[in-house]
C-alpha cells in the first residue's frame, strides 16, 4: 500500500485558511485571532430579539452561536468594502443568512428595527419576498451569530448567520 507523505500537511494548510477567513483582525497584536464579538452587546440584543420573535410562534429558540460571533463581524465588514450584501455569505460555513446593509445608528440602535423589518416580512413559501421571516423562523437551524461592523462613514453592516 502506497502513502501519499503530503495528505497530513495538505489537511493541516487547508483548514489554516478556512480559519483565516473567520478569523477578525487582531488589534492586539497577540497573533491569536479575536474570540469575541466587536460588539458583543449589539450581539446579544440581536440574538434575544430573533428568540423573542420566535417565542411570538412557540419556536425552539436557537442557540447564540458566540464562536461564530467574529467570523459574522468579518462578513459584515466584507460586505461593507464590497458594498454587497451577501457578499460574503458562505464564509463563516453558515446555511443561512440574513443582513442589515449600511444602517444609520449604532450597532445597539439600529439592530431592532433592521429585525422587525425582517419578521413584518412574514410567513410565505416565496423566499425573495419571505427569506428573512423564513430564516427567523426556521425549525431546521438551531443556531444563529450575529456580528456587525461599522464603516468609517458610521454606516452600521449586520449580518446574522443561522447554522
């Protein structure tokens, strides 16, 4: 039986890229990428929100996917440079996803209202009028991170990625 001696370190160099990609920046300057979300409470009020709207229909809540948290602020602040939501989806190995494109406020203001927008959307088997109610309120993901970047304008990107 033949070996193949680069499999291991093939392995080894493709899952370092995978974590580069969701990996923030490192502001530090530690050489650890970041753990925690850039706007941790902005993050817990969009995860307690999505619940609240799902409790509206007795719903499973899902769980806040907090090690997702910076890879979902990477997808934001992608999508803000590229100026595309949804730019980015895919990056942070998510099934689903839901974004706030270019919000005037802060993180923490202006995270209710994208949402509310998202559930009034309501129930439909018609995913471009009905996506983000469906996401919201899917029985199939059980986990959802909210991350969020703000550009240098002060525009507020917010994606939410549901696993």
């Amino acid at each position: 039986m033949r070996t193949i001696p680069f499999l291991p370190s093939l392995f080894t160099f493709v899952s370092g890229l995978a974590l580069l990609g969701c990996s923030s920046d490192d502001s530090a300057g530690s050489g650890k990428p970041a753990t925690d979300s850039a706007y941790p409470a902005a993050a817990e009020k969009c995860f307690n929100a999505i619940n609240t709207y799902r409790a509206t229909l007795n719903l499973t809540p899902y769980t806040r996917a907090v090690d997702d948290e910076p890879c979902a602020d990477s997808a934001a602040k992608s999508d803000s440079i590229s100026g595309t939501a949804h730019g980015a989806f895919g990056m942070c190995g998510e099934s689903a996803q839901n974004e706030c494109p270019g919000w005037g406020g802060t993180p923490d203001s202006m995270i209710d209202g994208c949402l509310q927008m998202m559930w009034d959307e309501g129930p439909g088997a018609d995913f471009d009028t009905h996506g983000h109610y469906i996401n919201m309120s899917s029985t199939t993901y059980t986990t959802v991170a909210c991350g969020f970047f703000v550009t240098p304008a002060g525009d507020v990107w917010s994606v939410q990625n549901f696993h």
